[in-house]
C-alpha cells in the first residue's frame, strides 16, 4: 500500500470535472468460521462499483438492507478501507491517503446517520458534540467557537441556547438537527446523508428534507443521499443510483427512472412502493419480486439479481452485465431491459 | 345495516409514569365489518398500538379505564383472563412488526405454528402439525414440510413473518390485528407480505385492522381508515374520500408532506411545523391546534368531537365541521 505524506492537491481541480469519482470500487469484509476463525469466505458489501458525483448535486442511492449502499457511503469518505479500487476527490486519489493528509481530507467531508439516538454521545453537551469537531480540526478557540457553536445551531434552525443542554432533552428530529450542525462544523463540501429521516416521524421528516435542501443551496453543498425510501430520495435527487448486492444496476435522474426504468430490479422496486393515493393504488401493476435476497458471501455469478429476475435468461448467468448507457444520464446494467 | 364483527366503544387506557398519567387511549371508537380491512394510521406515540393492545387485553402495564370492546356482542373488557385466553388466538390473533422478537428462538417453527390448534381446537401432535405445514405452505413459505423443522434464527425476516402471519391464521380467527406489520422490513418483501394479507383477507374472509405509520400502505390496503392523534380519533371514512378530501387539518397537512413517487416535479415539501405533542402534558383543547394551520379561538379551549362532516366522513375539528374547507398554498 503506498504511503502518502501530506501534500497540497496535485493539480487544480474545476467544478467542471466530478467532485467524487468512484472506480471498480470494492469493500469486502472477511468471514471466519471454526475453532481457529480462519477466513473461510468474504462478504462482497460493495463489489465493484462506479460511480461520479457532481459538484452541487445530490446523488441518491437506493436499496435494500445489506445491499451495500452504507458500505459505499462510508468508503467513499474513507471511514472504512477499501479493498480494490479508487476514490477520487477533487481530481485527486484518496483511496490509501493517510495521517495529516486524511486529517485534512475530513475538514471536507461530513456524515450524516441514520440513529439521531444512537450518533450522539449522551453524555456530551449539545455545544461540545458540535464542537468537537471545531476542537480536533483547531477551527476556532474560546469566545469564537462558542460564537460558531450558536451560529450553527441557528442555522439548522435551533435555539443557540439549547448548547448547554443534553441530547435526551430533544425529540428525534431536533436530534438530527444536531446531527447536522455536527456535521456542517467543519465546512465540509461534501456530505454522505446515512437514512437520515429513516428514523424520524412521519410528519418531522418533512422538516428535515427541507433542512437539508436549504442547506445545500446556501453553503452549495454536494449530498451522496442514502436511503431506502425511493420516494423520498426520488425528491431530494438529481440523480439516483440503484444499488444490489453490492453492485450498481441502474442510474439515471430520478424523475426518468420512475417513468422509464431500464433494469428489472428498478421496475420491481418502484413497484413495490406503495403511493399514497388509493385510486392510484388499485389501478397500479404489480411487479412482486419471489424469494429474497441472495448471500453477499457467495453472490449468484454472472448479474446478481437473477435469482429473483422474471426475465433471467441462461446468458444472465454466464456473464455479468455492464452498465450501458440509455441515453444522456441514464444507465442500466441488464442484458434484457424494460422498454 | 349488518352488525359489526368488533367495536371499540369510548375506550380509555392509560399508562402510569414517573411524570404523570399519560392517557395513550383517549376515547376511541370505531368499528370492524366482517371480511374488510380497516387502516389504523398515525405516528408514533398517538395510541394505535395501545389501542391494539387493549382490543387484545395486552395493554398491561397499561390499565383499561374505561369503554368496551365488543367482539360479536360479547364485550372483552369484562372477560376473565382465563376467557380472554380462548378468545386470543381462537378468535383474535395478532400479528407485530418485529417478527425477530415474536417468534421463540428455542422451539422448532413448526412446533409454534401449531401451538395454537392443540391449545383452541385440542388436536393431537399430528394432526396440529399436519394442520401447521399445511399453513405455511398457504403463506408461502417453500418446502414447508423440512422449513416446519427449522428454528427462527434460520429464516429471512420476510420468511419470519410470513410464519408468524400463518401462526395467527391456524385457528382461522375471525379477526387478524396486523400492528406494522411491515415495517421492519424491505420494500420488495413488504410487497409480498401486504400481497399475502390481501390473498388471506380473500381466502379466508379474516377482517383485519392494519396498523400503520404508512399512508401508501393503507391507500393500497384499506376500504376505510382511522387517523390517530395523540391518543383520539382526529378523522375516519372511506379511505378515498379521507384521501381526497381530508377533513382533519392534521390528515391534510400529512398528505401534503410526504414526498411522492408519482411527483411530476420538484416542489419543496409542505412540512407541518413543531412536533407531536408529550402525551404526559397534552395542549389544552384540540391536541392538534399549536400545529394547526386553520385553527381559530376555540380551538385552544375545548376538545373537538369526532363528528359527522361531509357526506362520508367524521372529523375532530371545530373548523371544518363550522363547514370551511381545507385549502391552501
């Protein structure tokens, strides 16, 4: 593995060119078994996946559990080492950058979880969860880290005096608030959005989504927005990849995927949505999906979803199918697509 | 008009806390018919699981104070325990959100599902299993004959709750109360679950109140729903006219929240401002009205009944039943 030492950006990086650029992308996670736990077989989380995102978009992704999405999310910022593949930020590799240089790589990225109950540490201040990370990247001192810590609860909207106070005090959704704050401290670029309304109530999540928009557009921020929930992500994106057992299978903006979905997979899911309109309801095709899931431990060779596919042929299983293009932003990995 | 299978009548359950009484059931009433699938929705905290519960006598530590819950005439909430147990199962069964915690680890599936045909009908081992192999197969489960032998911890959570849904149905009760029943599942095994209760809901002519947070989910399930607020009943009717014409200001503003698949265009979403309120320290008069976008004087002061508005429907609000109509930007 080569060992960087900090160093400035290598060359000049333009919004013109992507701000994240994924390549054959791939985190696996060792499986142990017997008496000595020798590795006996590997989990492919994230099995070779690409992917470009945008400065000032907002990239969705979407999938079912296990199928990979945190894990892409959390090696894309380096929280988790890759296997193969590379990262690019700003035009410049990070897939093995370590020490001061990581260090300051996270001035630039944020996250954002899923658990507003579980992310927060209860013992902590709302002031110094915020802070923290003012502290470990030495933003601001004294009366002007307390300056920074009310000004950024004002801007997801919370009343700066709340920073003397504790997490249990907040209900569920000003809890992510905090999350946010935490997040936005460190006047990051890009930040990886982990289900951050999965958890919320229904009528709080509007709130949130809200919060988010608005934030991008004033400090231009670039989202990887992460979520099960194809509607909600379908709203917040420019563009929406659609992930299964560790691979991409369709990208496109999201209003052409729910029109026009290409891979069976995306047709499957979309229909599998419910919309909260009863008359739409009774008129709408059902495409239910037989089985489960396939292992991540031995994914099924040639495209991963066959297993479950109404329209796997014997070539599906032969080879694996790359992403095609169906016109300008539009993607899908499938021999036999939807019309 | 035929008579209802169950009625909930003014039911009040209430919970003990540290912090005061906390009333999770406020005076619900409504009604199931026979074979239909009435939607009870609301977020978390308004009383829809409580109310389940209490339908069951499972409230505890919960306490009934008052109201009744007839089912065929026969009214529950003086039942002894020892005849609530024939009533549960036989009659009732229940089905929860997280079949990872409902099933027990430690018995074979098979041996569970039929449990409740040895307990209710007093069919032997044989017969039970033969009956409960039969059952899985029904719901869907593959081979079910060697899965019967298999523990829990050996099916997908999809896999588990078709087995819990096939527990319930053994003794072909006459109503199924499914409490999210999908929620802790994907979207793709939530389809083939909801598609399942739809197929037992034909097959079997159970009547089923689905739980749930999910206005999509009733939308596609439900005849007639019942939208919960803090522990009351704040709208309920036809699930299209709810859902074209909501007459409650909370069911309007929810509608108007939730992103939608189908959306043509980008719009920012219509978010209703603060939060659900603490059950322990309710707002005087309508629960609803700090966050209420229509609300007017009264409304701080006395507590709405839910009362006929509109052709189909009944609404909790001083004013749409004063006749306004909800509408706005």
């Amino acid at each position: 593995m080569p060992e960087l030492a900090a160093k400035p950006l290598k060359r000049a990086w333009t919004t013109a060119e992507p701000l994240v650029s994924v390549s054959d992308l791939k985190v696996w996670f060792p499986v142990s078994s017997g008496v000595m736990q020798r590795t006996t077989g590997h989990v492919h989380a994230v099995d070779g996946v690409d992917l470009e995102i945008k400065a000032g978009e907002t990239v969705g992704l979407v999938g079912e559990s296990g199928c990979g999405k945190s894990t892409l999310g959390r090696a894309v910022i380096r929280l988790l080492e890759p296997t193969g593949g590379t990262v690019s930020f700003k035009g410049e590799e990070i897939t093995h950058i370590r020490g001061e240089h990581l260090r300051a790589l996270r001035r630039d990225m944020a996250m954002i979880f899923q658990d507003p109950y579980a992310s927060l540490d209860p013992r902590q201040t709302v002031g110094d969860i915020i802070g923290e990370p003012i502290d470990v990247h030495r933003l601001a001192k004294g009366k002007q880290r307390q300056e920074r810590i009310r000004e950024l609860l004002r801007v997801v909207g919370m009343n700066p005096r709340y920073a003397d106070r504790y997490p249990h005090e907040f209900s569920g959704g000003q809890r992510q608030r905090i999350g946010i704050a935490r997040a936005l401290a460190v006047e990051p670029t890009f930040i990886i959005c982990d289900e951050p309304i999965s958890a919320l109530d229904v009528s709080i999540q509007a709130q949130i989504i809200n919060l988010l928009e608005a934030l991008q557009a004033k400090f231009k921020l670039t989202y990887l927005f992460i979520a099960h929930d194809l509607s909600v992500v379908k709203h917040i994106s420019n563009r929406v990849a659609v992930m299964y057992l560790g691979k991409i299978m369709e990208v496109a903006p999201g209003r052409q995927l729910y029109q026009r979905p290409r891979h069976p997979y995306t047709g499957s899911l979309l229909s599998a949505i419910p919309i909260p309109d009863p008359t739409i309801e009774l008129q709408r095709e059902r495409m239910i999906l037989q089985g489960d899931v396939a292992s991540p431990v031995n994914p099924p060779s040639g495209c991963r979803f066959r297993t479950r596919c109404p329209r796997a042929r014997e070539h599906c299983a032969e080879e694996v199918p790359p992403l095609e293009s169906y016109g300008a932003e539009h993607k899908a990995a499938c021999f036999y697509p939807l019309d | 008009m035929t008579q209802p299978l169950l009625e909930v009548q003014d039911l009040h359950t209430v919970f003990a806390t540290r912090d005061g009484t906390v009333k999770a059931v406020d005076g619900v009433s409504f009604e199931l018919l026979a074979g239909e699938t009435l939607g009870v929705v609301g977020e978390s905290g308004c009383g829809k699981s409580v109310t389940a519960l209490s339908i069951m006598r499972l409230q505890r530590p919960g306490r009934i104070v008052s109201g009744r819950v007839l089912l065929k005439g026969q009214d529950l909430t003086r039942m002894s325990e020892y005849e609530m147990r024939e009533v549960r199962g036989r009659e009732i069964a229940m089905i929860f959100q997280d079949p990872m915690t409902s099933l027990n680890p430690v018995y074979r599936v098979g041996w569970q599902v039929a449990e409740p045909t040895r307990l209710h009908h007093g069919w032997d081992k044989k017969r039970a299993m033969q009956s409960a192999i039969n059952m899985l197969g029904k719901v869907g489960i593959p081979a079910p004959e060697s899965r019967a032998r298999d523990y829990p911890h050996q099916f997908s959570g999809g896999m588990r709750q078709r087995v819990m849904i096939a527990m319930g149905l053994t003794t072909t009760p006459e109503v199924l109360i499914a409490d999210e029943p999908t929620t802790a599942l994907d979207v793709t095994i939530q389809a083939q679950i909801l598609e399942l209760l739809r197929h037992v809901n034909r097959e079997f002519g159970t009547a089923t109140i689905l739980i749930t947070h999910n206005l999509g989910v009733v939308a596609g399930m439900c005849k007639r729903v019942v939208v919960m607020y803090a522990g009351r009943i704040v709208e309920a009717g036809p699930t299209k006219d709810v859902f074209a014409h909501p007459k409650h200001p909370y069911t309007w503003s929810l509608l108007r929240s939730i992103p939608r698949l189908d959306a043509e265009q980008h719009e920012p979403l219509k978010p209703i401002e603060g939060m659900p309120p603490n059950l322990v320290d309710l707002p005087s008069g309508c629960s609803f009205h700090p966050r209420c976008a229509f609300k007017v004087e009264r409304c701080a002061r006395d507590v709405p009944a839910l009362l006929q508005v509109g052709e189909s429907q009944r609404a909790a609000c001083w004013v749409t039943q004063a006749g306004t109509e909800l509408q706005g930007a």
